[in-house]
C-alpha cells in the first residue's frame, strides 16, 4: 500500500489488491496498476484534481478485468 494517502486512494487499492491487482508508486505522483492476466498497465495520478478520477479508474480497471476473462 501506498502511505499518507486520501481516503478514496487507500479505497481504491484496497480494491486493487483484493481484486488481484499489484500497486507501485512512480518516480512522480502516480501509481502504477498491473494485474497479471492483463497485459495492460492501468496509470493512476495519487493526487487527482477531479472527484470522480477514482471512481473513473476503478470502472477502467473493472472493464480489462471483464474483457480479459
């Protein structure tokens, strides 16, 4: 997990990571998602301008999840 974090970040990578997600934090503000029956890396910013940036991410990261089986 990544420390000193909102709320909705540590909510969204306790998501991540229950739903078989692997978290790493970038040389920037960002994390890193990668799971490993996808070969697509999902790029998330740790200090989002927009409410919504999250939840977003999570709809993102549950359609590659659907489209890769």
């Amino acid at each position: 997990m990544i420390r000193g974090q909102s709320e909705d970040t540590r909510r969204l990578q306790e998501w991540a990571v229950a739903n078989g997600w692997t978290i790493r934090q970038t040389r920037g503000d960002h994390i890193a998602l990668t799971h490993t029956g996808i070969t697509r890396k999902v790029i998330a910013s740790l200090t989002p301008s927009c409410p919504r940036s999250w939840l977003n991410t999570r709809a993102l990261m549950r359609r590659l999840m659907r489209e890769c089986g």
